[in-house]
C-alpha cells in the first residue's frame, strides 16, 4: 500500500488532536481526547503524565479506527511548552506534572536572578525574565522540595515524554527544550551553567534533536497501546507555538503570525537570535534562525472570561456573533472605552506577572458591545506594537498570517490590518499546530526536500483582508489613549 499520509499528533494543555494529513496538507481523519487539569492550591496548575499518555493513546486508537495505518508514512509531535514533568528511572511519575500556566515560582524569578544575573538568564536563552520558563520552577523545587529533585531521573517535556513512550528515546526537539530556558539557543545545547545552578546534568534532561530528523521508531508495546504501526518513525517537531508558525508557512521572511488561542502569540522570523524585551526569542521549528514572539497571557482567555463573566456565558452558541455584530456597529475607540489587557499579567514588553487588567472611560452610554470591542482593541493593538517593534528592529513584515478560533473573527480580522496596515489572511486549517509537526513528519518521511518546501507545499491561506488607509490615523490615536492608561513606567518602554 501507498505511503500518502503522515501524523500530526498536537498535545496541547487541555486536548490532545492526533490528525492524518495529505501531502497537499488536506486533513483526512482525526482523534480527539481531552486532558484534565488540576488546582492543587491558589496559582498551582497540574497534570497526572499518565494523561497524557493515555489522551495520546486514545486520539491515536480513534484515527486508526478511521483509516488503514499502513498508509502512514511518519508520525511527529506538537507539544504544549514550558510545562515540566518529574519522571524516575522506570518512566513514571515521581510527581504530577507542572504545567505553563503554574506561578508557584513567582517569588523564585528574583532569586535566581540574582544568582545567575538578569541579563545572563536572557542573552543565553533569549527569554526575558519571566514566570513562564521551566527554569524558574526547577528552581522552586530546588529550594522548596529538593527530595523531588534527588528523586527525578529525568526531567521531561511533553515531546520528550512522548517521545521516551512510544520509541524508548527520551527526547526533546530544538523547539520543545528551548522553552524550559535552560537552552543556549545559539549553541543549541544545554547550558551547562543554568544546569549547574539547579544541582542537575544533561543525563536528566532529554537527548537533543534538530527538528525533522529521526527520534526512532514505534515499539512494540506502544503499536498495541496506539494502533500505530511497529517500526513507523517518529520525527522530531516541537512547540505548539513553533509548529503553528510553521504550519501556516510563516518560517520565513515578511510573514507574521498571528496564533489567536488561549494565549494571543505574534510571531515573526529571523535569521539571527536578535535579544530584546520587545519579545522572547525562539527557536525556528525549521531548524534554521528563529522565531520572535510578542506574547499575550490572555487571548482568547480574556475574551472567554468577558463573556462568562458579563454575558451570560458560552452556553449560548450565539453569544460571539452577537457581540460581534454589536461592537461592529460602534466606531474605532470604543466611543470612549479602553482595556488594559492583563488579565493573568503581561508578557512583553513589561514582563510583569503583578499586572491586572481593567476597563477606563466607562459611562452609562457604554454597553456590552463596547466593552467587548474594547478588550478587542486592546489585544489588536498589543498585537500591533509588537509587529512595529519588530519593523523598527530591521525585520521585513509584508502581511499577517492569522491562526485559531479568533481568525474566524472578521471583525478581528479587520482590526488587525487597519491598526498595522498589512493585509491579513486566515490559515484555511484549524489545526495549524499538527499540521506543523505534519509537515516535518512529511519531511523526515523524505517527500520533501526541505521543511521549507514542506511549508510551503502544505499549507493554505484564505484571500487577505486589505487594510483601510483611512483607518490607520484613528488607530495610531487610539493606540496613543490607551497606552496613557497604563502604568507611568510602562510608557517608557
């Protein structure tokens, strides 16, 4: 039988997607489960591994279930990022997972910049200081429970874990260690430093792979678990967040993405590691240069969080659209109201975990429908400093490539283009993140000769939304009101 598909195998926070894709990049089957989260006290975020594991297993059961295995060429993962497993020397849980979203590090990001020092812990794994990177949590426990940290044999993201279950080789892709911030991201290696401080060596992390080369192959224990076939290889992929940056071709130059998901992601390739605040550096999930990510805590979180708080919730099928069709009535500005997007707290270019959101301007003349176009706003023009950060630091932006439920969005959609004045295309799958890891799977198969070409060959945009001129002063005005809203160390920046 014909080799014609490969596997994207998404496991993300909350689900895990196992989908078979055409080398057009046509979706042809799928399997779904979902991955519970739990809240063990105030700001602590976690996940039993066996989860995962057994969400892999089930989307995977289910797909095979749908079509003919021997049918598929390859398999890669998409992983969720900066999360952390605590797994002993037979593979299992010394401790529950530790998830992105966990602040039980909050107090541990000082500290260890203290010891390591600020500008160091960024330069070399070009991450500013934040909450969100793994090694801040490694350090916690460090400090707080180092009998957790004698007990771990290895210490896992979700591909290395994946990847240690379904072929017996634990290891992590370029683009799922980099978030852990313990990754020199011009050397590609461990820093041996940052691995010094938290008293663990390379032996407890997993063996590093380029994206698109072999990890190994499907045993035999994992074929009966799965319904994937013995010996199928698995390639190398990565980050949720990289891999949607490729499936949507946006590894290369004058493309931005736009992922719309849980958290709001911009992102823009380069070729060299450029360091600033504006953004974290990344690396590419093509193996080549890198990617900068402006990073919004809240995306769709916040908008989700609006609309259960204020707007009767999302019981009601409904209740987007009508929102939407509302705020598209009212002008640019929000005839007067701004948001302060922070909800969960701010990324760039302020790096403040403290920071909260609000509303500004409100009177008895505002309705749901401004308030909603405001949080919109908002976010658009978080977006729309970060391209032009971007812009200013030398990189040629041409248009934007938007990913994620909110692309569906064309009132969205049309904020972005008018406040950047780039033309905005929509990704035509929903999955762009397996369909990443697809095409360096379809790479490493060997249908491709680059993962560029991969990129290229796979991936779909809709026809883009052309920015209005006329639009571009009204929003510079309103990205210059809202700005004033925010915290007097924060215009400076």
């Amino acid at each position: 039988m014909t080799k014609d598909l490969v596997i994207g195998l998404d496991s993300s926070t909350q689900s895990t997607k196992a989908v078979a894709w055409t080398a057009k990049g046509e979706p042809v089957a799928e399997g779904r489960a979902s991955i519970p989260l739990s809240q063990p006290q105030p700001g602590w975020v976690e996940q039993d591994i066996e989860d995962w594991w057994s969400a892999a297993c089930s989307a995977l059961r289910q797909l095979a279930g749908e079509l003919d295995m021997s049918r598929v060429a390859a398999l890669a993962i998409s992983n969720q990022r900066e999360t952390v497993a605590f797994v002993d020397a037979n593979g299992n849980a010394v401790r529950p997972a530790v998830v992105w979203l966990d602040e039980r590090a909050r107090h541990e990001v000082d500290l260890l910049c203290e010891e390591i020092g600020k500008d160091t812990l960024h330069s070399v794994s070009g991450k500013p200081v934040d909450i969100t990177p793994v090694i801040f949590r490694l350090s916690w426990f460090r400090r707080n429970q180092p009998d957790i940290m004698d007990r771990t044999a290895r210490f896992a993201d979700v591909h290395c874990f994946l990847s240690g279950r379904l072929t017996g080789n634990w290891t992590s892709s370029w683009t799922s260690a980099d978030p852990f911030g313990v990754l020199d991201i011009q050397s590609m290696t461990w820093s041996g430093n940052f691995l010094d401080h938290l008293g663990i060596n390379t032996r407890q992390l997993g063996t590093l792979a380029r994206p698109g080369t072999l990890v190994g192959k499907i045993t035999p224990e994992a074929s009966v678990q799965t319904g994937l076939p013995v010996g199928l290889p698995l390639i190398a992929a990565g980050g949720d967040g990289q891999c949607a940056g490729l499936g949507v071709n946006a590894a290369r130059e004058g493309v931005v993405y736009l992922n719309l998901g849980t958290a709001l992601i911009t992102g823009a390739w380069a070729p060299d590691p450029m360091i600033s605040l504006n953004w974290r550096t990344m690396t590419s999930p093509t193996g080549n240069g890198y990617f900068l990510e402006g990073c919004q805590r809240a995306g769709a979180f916040l908008l989700n969080w609006f609309v259960d708080t204020f707007a009767g919730g999302r019981d009601d099928p409904s209740v987007f659209s009508k929102l939407e069709a509302e705020a598209a009535q009212i002008p640019i500005g929000s005839e007067g109201v701004t948001v302060c997007p922070y909800l969960t707290g701010c990324m760039d270019p302020h790096w403040d975990t403290g920071a909260r959101a609000s509303f500004n301007g409100l009177s008895p003349n505002h309705g749901l429908g401004h308030l909603y176009r405001a949080v919109l706003e908002a976010m658009t023009l978080e977006s729309a400093r970060a391209i032009s950060s971007m812009k200013k630091s030398g990189l040629k932006i041409e248009k934007i490539v938007a990913v994620g439920g909110g692309g569906n969005s064309a009132l969205w959609t049309r904020m972005f283009a008018d406040s950047t004045g780039l033309p905005v295309h929509v990704s035509q799958s929903l999955e762009a993140s397996s369909l990443g890891a697809a095409m360096s799977a379809a790479y490493g198969a060997g249908w491709f000769e680059t993962l560029d070409e991969a990129a290229a060959e796979m991936s779909e945009e809709s026809a883009p939304v052309m920015p209005d001129p006329g639009s571009y002063q009204a929003w510079r005005e309103l990205s210059d009101r809202q700005f004033a809203s925010y915290r007097p160390e924060y215009r400076n920046v």
